[in-house]
C-alpha cells in the first residue's frame, strides 16, 4: 500500500497505531510527546477523525518514524494477545476472612477515582 492511499484508510490506520501504541507501552501522552504531536491530534488521528490530508501526512511520516515502521509494517501489524486475565488472578488472594481498615479503605477509593480520572483522560 501506497502512503497516499492511507488517508482514505483513516479508520483503519487509526486500529493499526492504537494497537501499536498500546502494544509499546506508550501512554497517549507520552507517546504524544516523544512524536512531537499535540494530544488533540493524535486523539484525531486515533480516531480516524483527521478531515486534512496534510496534516494526516505529516503526523503519519512522524509516527512511522519514531516507530520505526514502514507503511507496509503498519498495515500488516497485529495486536499482541492481552495480559488483562493474568492481572486478574492476582487481585483476587486476599484471605477470605481479611477486612481493610479504615485508613486503607480510604486509600483504595481515592486509588480508585483516580483510575476513573485516567480513563477519562487518556
């Protein structure tokens, strides 16, 4: 595939990097940053919602790059298999009989608002 043919495979390309994105570890921050792309943008080109073929080009050429991709790399990329139900296991080896106390309950809630403030965001 040609690299002017990706635009018109926007939704497509945006799978391919989210994909790769998540795969590398990269946060969308970070991975925002390290491009030299503004978050608004990369949140576009993740979305397969950019409507301006220069600047899609131009981001594109930056990602590729710090990826180290080719486009046919890209195109042909496959997701790594999700490590989500070995985390799972191990969250769950409490003692049945444990209670939290207070001070770690209150911990544990505030963890947890901010997990739901990070999904929000990133």
């Amino acid at each position: 595939m040609k690299f002017d043919e990706l635009f018109e495979q926007r939704s497509l390309v945006a799978s391919k990097l989210k994909d790769c994105i998540r795969d590398m570890g990269y946060t969308k921050v970070s991975f925002a940053a390290k491009a030299d792309i503004s978050r608004p943008t990369l949140d576009k080109l993740l979305n397969g919602s950019i409507d301006s073929k220069s600047s899609f080009d131009r981001h594109l050429q930056k990602i590729l790059k710090l990826l180290n991709m080719t486009v046919e790399d890209l195109m042909l990329y496959h997701s790594a298999p999700s490590k989500l139900s070995t985390a799972t296991v191990y969250s769950q080896n409490a003692p049945m009989d444990h209670e939290m106390n207070e001070t770690a309950k209150t911990q544990y809630n505030l963890l947890l608002d901010v997990i739901d403030l990070c999904a929000i965001y990133y």
